[in-house]
C-alpha cells in the first residue's frame, strides 16, 4: 500500500490502542480487534492474490516503420478457485510513448486478453521491460507484485515512402557516351542487329540472321540498365538542423531509406556509406537481407559526424565502379564537395544529390541562408550534376518523384559539349 495510505493507518491505529486502554471503553477494545482482524486478513488475501495467476505478452510487430502503430497482446490466465478482482498489469520501456497498462479483474478459472497500442514517433531500438503483474485486497491496504517473461527489443525503422516515379540518372555507360562506345562491353541484353563491319567480334555474328540475310549480321548490346546504387548519406552535425523528429537529420535518413528499398525492389545492388560519428559502411547487395541491414544502420544513426563532406567524398571514391550511380544525401552547403564529384563522370559513374535545405529546416528564410544554399545549387549545376531539393514540410514523394533539377537528356548533353 502507499506510504500516505500506510501513514494513515498506523495513525489511526495508534491512536485507537491509546484511547481503548485510557478509558477502557469495550467498544474501543471491539474496534481495536476488528481492525487487527482486518489487517491480518488483508495481508492473508494480497499473499495469496498472486497464487494461480500466469500473464505474459507478446508484440505482433516487433519491426515497424516511423508513424506505425505498435501492438502488443497482454493475457493473464488466473488457475485458482478465487476470483481476483483487480489485476494491474503494466511494463516499463524505454519508448517516447510507453504501452499503456491495465488493471483487470479476472474470474476463478478464467482469463482476460487485450491489445495495446501506441504510435511509433521516433526511429531507434527500444526496450520493452518484462510484465509486472501486482494485485492486493479489496481495501488496498496491501499488495503484491510479481515479475514475469523476459525484455523484448523493439526496431523502428525510419519512414519509408513510395516513389513510383523515382528514377537514378543513367551513367555514361547506360548509353549516353557516343553509340561506339556502348558496343565496347557486351551485356545479356541484345538491343538490335546490323550488318557486320571491320573489326566486329566473330562471337558477336547472329548466324540465323546472316543466313537469312545472305551476308554477315552481328548483335548489338545495351549496357545493363540494373547498375548498382552507392549511397552517400552525410550525418555531419554542421549539415543538418531543425528539432527532434521534423529535423533535417530525420528526413535525410527516410529518404535514404526510401531510395534505398526502392532501389532494391528494381532488383538492383545498393550499397550505403554513412558518416555519422564513425563511417559505417555495407557493400553493394541486393535482396531483401540486405534491406534489412540498410534499415538497421539507419534506425540507429544519428547526425553526430564530424567528417567533412568532402573528405568523405574522397574517401568512397576508391569503392565506385564503372557503371555506378552515387547518390548523395545532405544538408550541407560547403561547395568543396561538389568539386570533388567533377572526376566521376570521366569514369563512368553517375551522379544524383538530395539536397536539403536546412535553413528551413531551422526556421532561417534571411539573405544569408538563401546565398548559402543558391551558392549550392549554383556549383552543382556548373558541373552538370542533378539534385533534388528538400525542404521542411515538404512531401518526400511528390519531390523525389519529379525530374531532378539540372538534369539534361543524353542528347542535349553532347549537343552542348559539341
């Protein structure tokens, strides 16, 4: 029972035993019997409530996204003859919103079961604590507690969004380099036949057609269009502001998840690196185990780096490919790191920024702000590089979903460097 409650009683107690024995008045001695009385009973019926009773819980979505709904199934099962009329059955966790307990009653023989839920607000892994089941008498005067099933680790996940009309800009080596060049690498993919010219493969030669067409017919490929995806996600603390979950740092993160899963579910290979207070990286996979690593990094990182966008730049160009496309992830306006993407498209790989506008994430609209971040775009454009810009409120859908700003077809592209 609480300590007011304990208080209260000894008090009262007390003063009951003084005044019997000072006056020696029978019905005080009656009431100083009964009260013993029911204190012993009651003690007696809190030591024996928990007798019988088996509870546990189990939670239906233990893996969930941001803004999901989070379910556990508590049940208690009470085996003695007695009914217990009241039941309170709670667990601690280290949620921004915990589940809510409950206090039941439950009959002789029989057994109550119920769902609990709460809105997952924040990313991370939680804890949920093991069920505590406490019951007493029918007074409250005493209680009993007991402790019962093991801790459960809950993952959120960040927010994953559909991108129906996402697409990574080409390579140079998806077919925007000169129609020579993409002859240079055969893939599975035959676009097309042609007839045969000095210097073709014999390997190359499509001998049905050739004896159809009574001269010699070669194939012609196009590069793979399934090229791998490295994703870029900068979590410098200088990159990134606005508070708690509408913070840049959060949209960041859904939209490397989001691009991420979609990626994947083209049946592409995506590999992260991400600069957080130490540089984690996954290779290029594709599949669903390794979405499942992807969202794991991405639940638990936070914007506490203090590498330099540029140097990480550097550092994962030795991982790029041929035929990769990088996309970067950041708030950050330090034009050096555009720079050090000039080199990229001479080797072949592909080049995509998400661009987020911090400012706004902080509330900043003055002259400062929108000079920083037109520097940005401004250096991005003068190396032909296409992004997206993301600001605070913004559908992450609808702006990942349109054209990237900057982005040139494949033949405009050589008509201006011709």
């Amino acid at each position: 029972m609480g300590l007011s409650r304990q208080l209260r009683v000894v008090f009262f107690g007390t003063a009951l035993v003084v005044a019997a024995f000072s006056t020696g008045i029978n019905f005080l001695f009656f009431l100083v019997y009964l009260l013993a009385t029911l204190l012993l009973a009651s003690r007696w019926y809190a030591r024996r409530g928990l007798r019988g009773l088996r509870a546990g819980y189990h939670v239906l979505n233990p893996r969930s996204q941001v803004g999901d709904t989070l379910e556990a199934v508590y049940r208690v099962d009470n085996d003695s003859g007695w009914t217990k009329p009241w039941v309170e059955v709670a667990n601690e966790s280290t949620l921004p919103a915990p589940l809510p307990g409950r206090v039941v009653g439950v009959k002789a023989g029989g057994s109550r079961q119920w769902l609990a839920k709460v809105v997952l607000l924040r990313r991370g892994s939680y804890r949920l604590g093991a069920l505590r089941v406490r019951t007493g008498d029918p007074f409250g005067l005493f209680s009993s507690e007991m402790v019962v099933g093991r801790p459960t680790w809950i993952m959120v996940f960040p927010r994953v969004h559909p991108l129906p009309h996402w697409r990574l800009p080409p390579s140079p080596v998806d077919g925007t380099t000169p129609s020579r060049r993409r002859y240079e690498a055969a893939t599975p993919l035959v676009s097309t036949v042609r007839p045969y010219v000095y210097g073709d493969a014999i390997n190359r030669i499509h001998w049905l057609s050739s004896v159809r067409h009574g001269e010699l017919i070669v194939k012609e490929f196009d590069l793979e269009q399934a090229a791998d995806l490295w994703l870029l996600l900068d979590l410098q603390r200088a990159a990134h502001a606005g508070p708690a979950e509408s913070s840049s740092v959060e949209t960041a993160v859904s939209a490397a998840a989001s691009i991420a899963v979609h990626t994947l579910a083209e049946n592409r290979s995506v590999g992260i690196t991400v600069s957080s207070r130490r540089q984690q990286h996954l290779n290029p996979d594709r599949g669903t185990r390794v979405e499942q690593k992807i969202l794991n990094l991405l639940a638990n990182v936070q914007a506490d780096g203090s590498q330099p966008l540029a140097e990480m730049v550097v550092s994962t160009l030795p991982q790029l490919r041929r035929g990769m496309t990088l996309c970067i992830v950041t708030g950050s306006t330090d034009r050096e790191w555009v720079r050090a993407l000039a080199a990229l498209r001479r080797r072949g790989i592909g080049t995509i920024v998400v661009l987020l506008d911090r400012f706004s994430f902080a509330g900043r609209d003055d002259d400062e702000s929108r000079a920083e971040l037109a520097a940005i775009r401004h250096a991005l454009a003068e190396y032909d590089i296409a992004h997206h810009l993301l600001r605070a409120g913004d559908d992450l859908s609808n702006v990942l979903g349109r054209r990237a700003i900057g982005a040139r077809s494949p033949a405009i592209r050589e008509r201006t460097r011709a």
